[in-house]
C-alpha cells in the first residue's frame, strides 16, 4: 500500500505564495509521475501541475507562469511552489501519484489540503 502526506496549506493574501509538498511511502518500486489537482467548491476537480520520472512538466492554464513543481525521486517527494496567488486559487488541493507496486501501475490520492486566498 501507499500513502500520501501532503503539508504546506494554509491561509495567504492575494499576492503571497505557498509551497505544498507530498511525501510518498510504502511498497513502491517507482513512481512514473506525481502531481497536484484542485477542486473549488462547485467545480470538477482539474490539474493543477504534474511532473514525470523523466523531469516533463504539466501545468493547467490558469496557473502557468505563477506556479512550479518539482521532485525529489530520492525522497519520492514533490513540491508545488505557488507564487502571485489569487483568490480563483482558493480550493482544496489533491496530491496524486502513478507508482508503480509488484507488477501493477496504480495510481493515488492524498486526503487533500486547503489552500485559501484572501482578497
């Protein structure tokens, strides 16, 4: 089994930043990619960032240029920088993974942080 500790949500103004981070641990032999996502009250929950075991990065639209993400394979560990924050930031932000257990790929989410911005 896997489990996700995400850390680093909060409350910041519009304008600040915060760094999220996702440590992963358990039966893992690899993890081919780690990620955020984000669901706002009403909405589907959409991508937020992503990055693979080859350092290729994915970001959703609306956060490009403000956010970043990166990994620490060797801590199976993935940071969200988020910079110039905005209150369309504020939702509940989801740690996922791909990893790779025994011979299955299976994915996994975290229990989720909130992130909140003031105006």
């Amino acid at each position: 089994q896997v489990q996700l500790v995400e850390s680093g949500g909060g409350l910041v103004q519009a304008g600040g930043s915060l760094r999220l981070s996702c440590a992963a641990s358990g039966s893992i032999i690899r993890i081919n990619y780690m990620g955020w996502y984000r669901q706002a009250p009403g909405k589907q929950r959409e991508l937020v960032a992503s990055i693979n075991s080859g350092g290729s990065t994915k970001f959703g639209d609306s956060v490009k240029g403000r956010f970043t993400i990166s990994r620490d394979s060797a801590k199976n560990t993935v940071h969200l920088q988020m910079n110039s924050l905005e209150p369309d930031d504020t939702a509940v932000y989801y740690c996922n993974i791909g990893a790779l257990l025994s011979s299955m790929l299976s994915e996994f989410w975290g229990q989720g942080t909130q992130v909140t911005v003031s105006s």
